[in-house]
C-alpha cells in the first residue's frame, strides 16, 4: 500500500530502491523498511495519484541518484502528469537515463589476419530484437561498408552511378525519382544477407537511403525497395549519383567495424588497437525515444510544467521512418503511400528521442543527450512557452532539435511557438541521416534560438521556416541570435547554410551569429542564405567568413535588410542574389519594383574573388539590390569586380566603376578595414578603422555562443 511522502515535497529515485517504499528518504534505511524508490516511472506514478486525489502539496522535486537506469520502453508523461513538478539529477550525482543494452561473453574467431570478437544474442537470433548501432567505450563505432572512409581521394570514399534507368541527366525532373541504377562491375555484389544491405546516396541536400531488394550480376541492375525523392544524379555535374553501401558483411575489415547478423543473431565486431574483451563496455540500444511528454493539444489538455534537470539520456536506436514525402512541401505531387528513401529536405520525417506534443511551459535544462539514433530532441504539434536551455546533445543520427507546429491551414490549437532555445551544444550530428539540421523550426514561430554552439553537421546549422516561395507562413518573430555555428557540410551534400531560411517571415531577425566554415560538395556552402521566398527578415552584426562559395546568399526574396556585418573570405564571391521577382510573383506581392535586399553599413572582403554575384535568373545589372555606405577590401590588392549573372553562362564582369555607374555604392569606401589579424580570425577593427566614419558598429562577440549559467535568461 503507498505511503503518503513527507511535506518535504521530495521524492528519491535510486538504483538501490525500492518501488514498494515511501520515496521519501535519500538511500535506504538501516533496516530496509523504508527509503528512495527504484524507477522513475513509480516517481511519476506517485505524483500522479498525489494529484488525482487532491492531496498534490505543491511544487515537488523528484532526485534522481546517481547511476545507470535501463530504459526499455520510454517514459511517458501525460496530461495528468502536469506539474510544478521537476526531474532533476541529485546534486553532484550523474542520474543516467539508458536505452541501450551491454553485450558481453565475447569469444574470439579470426577473419584473415584480423582477430574479431564474436557474441551470440539469442534475441536477435528469435527475431525480437535487432540493432542499427554501437557503441564501444563511449564511442559510436561504424557498419562496414564499402568503400572505405580515409584520406584517400574521392573515389574511395564513395562509387558512382554508371546509369539510372529512366533517367536523362539533362531532362528528367528533380522530383523524377528511381528505385533502381546500375552499378559500376564489382562494387556492388551478390553478397549474403543482401535484404540487410544499404545504398546511401549523397546529392543536393538530401541522403537517400536504398535498401538492395536485388542485384543482377550480368547487367549491374540494383534494385530498392524504396524510390529515391530526387532523381539520381549528381546536384549540377552532369553525371549520376555517388553513394556508399552500408552494412556488408563480406566488408568487415577495418578496426572498429561491426556486423550484426540477424538470422543467426551473432555479433561480429573488430576491436581498436588496445581494446580488449575484459576492459570494453560494448553498448547496443534497444529502443529509439526515451522519454515522451504526449498531451491532447485537440482537447486543449497539455502536459504543463515540467522541468528535466541535468539528466543525461542516452543510446537509441534508429529505423527509417515510414514515407518520407512531405505534403507541406509545396512541389506540386500529392502525397503516396510509396516508401520513399528521403525526406525532401532536412530529414523532416526523422523524430526526437526526446519528443513533446501538446506540451506547455515545460522544460530540458542542463541535460546531455547523446549517443542517438534520430534527432536528439523534438517539440511537435502544439508546444508552447518551453525552454530547452543549457544542455549538450550530441552524437546523434540526425539532428540536434527540431520544432514543428500545424501549418497556417492546420488547427490553431497544434501550432508551436514561443519556446526558447538558448545556451545549448549541439554537435556531431547527421551521422546516419546525414541531411539533418543542428535546430530545424518548421512551421513555427516566437521562438528564441539564441548563444547556442554548433558544429559537426553534413548539412545546415539552423534551418528556419518551411513554405517554399511567397505562401502564408506560421514561421515569424524567431530570433536567431548570438549563434556559433560552424564546420558544417564536411564536403558531402550541398545546397547548405549555416543559418537558412525559407518564405515570408516578417518579425524574424538573424542578429549577432559567429558563422564559418562552410563546405559543400558541389555547390551552396553559404554561412547566411535566406533561400525562395525569404522575405522581411533582418539581418544584422554577423561575422561570417571562409565559405566554399558565398558568405551571404539570397535566392530570391523580398525586402530583406542585410546591414553591419562582416562577409569575408568566400571560395566564388562574397554575396549573392539568385533570382529575381517573377510575374507570377509581382502579383502576388502587389509590386512592380523589386528589392530583393538592401545592403548598407557591411565590411566585405574578398581574396581576388568578385564583391557580388548574380545568377539563375538574376542580372545584377537591372536591380534586385540597393547597395550603399559599405566598405570593400581586397587582400590579394587586385581590382574589385561585380559578376553579373552566373559565372558559368559567361556573365558580364563589372569593374567598381561600372558599379557605380549603375547607382550602387555610391558612398562606399574601397579601403582596408583594419582588422586586427585576419590570419588568426580575428576581425576585431582597429580604432582607426575607416568603416567607423561610416557608421559600422563594431561587432560585440564576446558572448556568443553558451553563457555562463548565470547570465542565462
């Protein structure tokens, strides 16, 4: 029979509990009648009949003590689980919330000259279990796969499409996707389970991932049990798809490669240099979410206040989500019930480990998660006014944190807005999905994504709104603020940003973000790019340098503000229009002149590279961009050049007098701006500055990126 607690308004979750006890005591009593309790599924049982019975005393703290708690379904928290209620780790404790499972009992067989350890899992054998992913020591360890990941040129690291039936590389849509290509001889192979083997193709923005159905050896034809989103080509190149097959047991080679065979239910796993069988921790999730807060947003019933404190969650596991087309997307193709090997964009279709529906003023402060199989975090239909400060996540299989709400069609009431998303670490991230985002708002609006680091992704840092164009839009009011963001693309996908926007968001500002380091495969390797429809944003007192193309890039938008910021260092040109206003779009925006962006008060540095650049539609030449009172530098000393259109269609090249000539820049300075040393990255202007006489406000980055805990909002 539960005991009622004690008014302290505490209750204790150990590993040395006991569900049958009170929860009111820090460890066990000397004679074990009475101490903490052993589950935190029990804790929030308590709290929850203490509510339900009228006899909730206030607000109350579960501690969780320190240690490893197995997870094998995730915890749930209702409505009727509403607070004030907090989950917090005990003081000096790490409270350790475990999806995964240690494999022990090894034995050791030798493939070759490898020596490889070998456990039996009886549960896989019987088919109730089967994983995607290791982890060893703390370390999330590969598949084998084919080619190999090294130092070597590009040709090793992925193969290449010899031919995609069907497929035109000059004509076929870029939703004209396929479910089968031939291979070139030898690289893909009638290998054993070849139902378990994946292709992962890399192109534009997105990773397909193609389980083989079949293979046929004389004509080089495999065939997928999922369509490609996109047709299988190589972005812009003129030459079909690259890819890497995942999971080949016959490619178990390398030092730190595992295999997991599901018929026999042995594990297969080549040890690093040291590790051996008695002194590894070998870790294999079981589930892919850990913890759920699922409320009613329909019924206006939410999971209000509560609060996840310094709690570390970890190993999931993951699975290729059902679809992967998005109706919301706006191309114009309806819905199917085909399995697709992508989501269009972002790795959409991808769900949190740590998920909240229809939850209000709740909050994940000061926690780690890691070692995760989809994105790390997810606020979904209906979240409003939660915070998700101060906590690391990284390590992940998709992203960091993604939020979504109802579109404007949708039902007010699913809406997402109003959260903040301040002071976190999110990194190394998109290694499954490699198209997933660092923090990914959709449909969404209010929101505070501020002083968070991140780095360590294959595709876009923070990826903002979700219409494509000039439609109505949920996405408004965010403030992307104070971000360090950088090392992103890693030269895989393309068509990136460090921070990306889509459609009209007025109220939306992107204001004090520290951005480098940008590299795509083939093209768009911005730091700032407000891509269709960008429209009413603010863009103000970044730092953006070393781009593999621009620094800042706007594929057509309206009426944006690009001012007091440093562009510098980008591998083409430093800023970019793509496209301008069509007729269609004049008459939705009621307009008959167009300014995409007006750009003043800016430092721009170049190495030799143009200042400016059209292209896809766009000739600087006729407008598009009103440009004043910036500063321009050279630091190879040649002359100043404006590209007009794409470089590639033999645009016409500007020299800075014929700039000018067309009104653009008429107050701008050609002169050193003195940084302090941009050798080392430090942009900080020297007092002498000549971009002082024209107003530029020296950049404060003192803080950007996470603040000490006690300067957080």
């Amino acid at each position: 029979m539960m005991n009622k607690p004690s008014k302290s308004y505490d209750l204790y979750v150990s590993l040395q509990g006991n569900d049958e006890w009170t929860g009111c005591l820090t460890e066990p009593a000397e004679d074990d009648t009475d101490g903490p309790l052993a589950t935190l599924t029990e804790a929030r049982d308590r709290v929850r009949a203490l509510k339900q019975t009228g006899q909730l005393p206030g607000p109350i703290t579960v501690w969780i003590r320190g240690g490893r708690y197995s997870i094998t379904e995730p915890i749930v928290f209702g409505a009727e689980d509403s607070g004030p209620v907090t989950y917090a780790a005990y003081p000096g404790e790490q409270a350790i919330l475990d999806g995964g499972r240690r494999i022990e009992h090894w034995r050791l067989e030798r493939r070759g000259e490898q020596e490889v350890w070998v456990a039996e899992i009886p549960d896989v054998a019987e088919g109730r279990w089967y994983f995607r992913q290791l982890f060893v020591n703390g370390e999330r360890r590969p598949r084998a796969r084919l080619p190999k990941v090294g130092p070597e040129p590009e040709r090793r690291q992925f193969y290449w499409m010899e031919d995609v039936p069907g497929c035109s590389l000059t004509d076929s849509a870029l939703f004209d996707g396929s479910d089968a290509f031939r291979c070139a001889p030898g690289d893909i192979q009638n290998w054993q389970h070849l139902a378990d083997v994946e292709v992962v193709v890399l192109h534009y923005w997105v990773e397909e991932r193609m389980p083989v159905a079949s293979f046929d050896e004389e004509t080089c034809l495999v065939r997928s049990s999922r369509r490609s989103i996109f047709r299988l080509t190589d972005d812009t190149a003129g030459r079909f798809a690259k890819y890497y097959v995942d999971n080949v047991f016959e490619a178990l080679s390398e030092p730190g490669e595992w295999y997991l065979e599901r018929d026999t239910g042995r594990l297969y796993y080549i040890p690093m240099p040291g590790e051996t069988p008695g002194s590894t921790e070998v870790v294999a999730p079981r589930i892919t979410q850990l913890l759920k807060l699922v409320g009613d947003p329909d019924e206006g019933r939410y999971v209000e206040f509560l609060r996840f404190k310094g709690l570390t969650l970890q190993h999931t596991d993951w699975y290729q989500p059902p679809g992967g087309r998005d109706p919301t997307i706006g191309h114009g193709k309806p819905l199917s019930t085909r399995e697709y090997a992508a989501s269009p964009q972002a790795a959409t279709h991808v769900p949190g480990a740590v998920y909240l529906m229809g939850a209000q003023y709740c909050a994940v402060e000061d926690c780690t998660i890691r070692h995760i199989g989809w994105y790390g975090l997810e606020l979904a239909d209906g979240c409003r006014g939660n915070r998700i400060v101060g906590n690391e996540i990284g390590d992940l299989g998709a992203g960091g944190i993604k939020l979504n709400g109802a579109t404007a069609a949708g039902p007010r009431a699913r809406r997402t807005g109003d959260n903040r998303i301040t002071d976190n670490h999110v990194h190394s991230g998109g290694r499954v999905f490699h198209s997933a985002v660092g923090v990914l708002l959709r449909h969404t609006f209010g929101n505070e994504v501020a002083h968070n680091h991140i780095h360590d992704f294959f595709y876009t840092g923070i990826s903002c709104g979700w219409v494509w164009g000039y439609g109505e839009n949920v996405a408004r009011d965010n403030h992307l603020v104070k971000n360090h963001i950088h090392d992103l693309g890693h030269g895989w996908l393309s068509d990136m940003g460090g921070i990306y926007t889509l459609g009209v968001q007025p109220g939306t500002i992107i204001v004090g973000n520290l951005i480098h380091d940008v590299e795509a495969a083939r093209y768009g390797g911005w730091a700032i790019y407000p891509d269709e429809g960008s429209s009413h944003i603010v863009i103000e007192n970044n730092l953006c340098y070393r781009t593999s193309q621009q620094p800042f890039h706007q594929h057509y938008g309206h009426e944006n503000i690009v001012r007091n910021n440093i562009f510098a260092l980008g591998r083409i040109s430093q800023v970019a229009l793509s496209r301008v206003l069509s007729d269609a779009d004049r008459v939705v925006l009621r307009v008959d002149r167009h300014v995409a962006f007006t750009f003043e008060r800016n430092i721009v540095v170049t190495e030799g590279q143009p200042l400016f650049q059209g292209g896809y539609a766009a000739d600087l030449r006729r407008g598009g961009v009103v440009s004043d009172l910036n500063l321009f530098w050279s630091l190879s000393h040649q002359p100043l050049t404006i590209c007009a259109g794409n470089p590639g269609q033999g645009a016409p090249v500007l020299t800075w007098e014929e700039w000018q000539a067309l009104g653009q820049d008429r107050h701008s300075l050609v002169a050193d701006p003195g940084f302090r040393n941009v050798d080392a990255d430090d942009f900080t202007l020297r007092d002498d500055s000549p971009a002082l006489g024209l107003g530029f406000q020296p950049l404060d980055l003192s803080d950007v990126g996470p603040r000490p805990r006690e300067k957080r909002l």
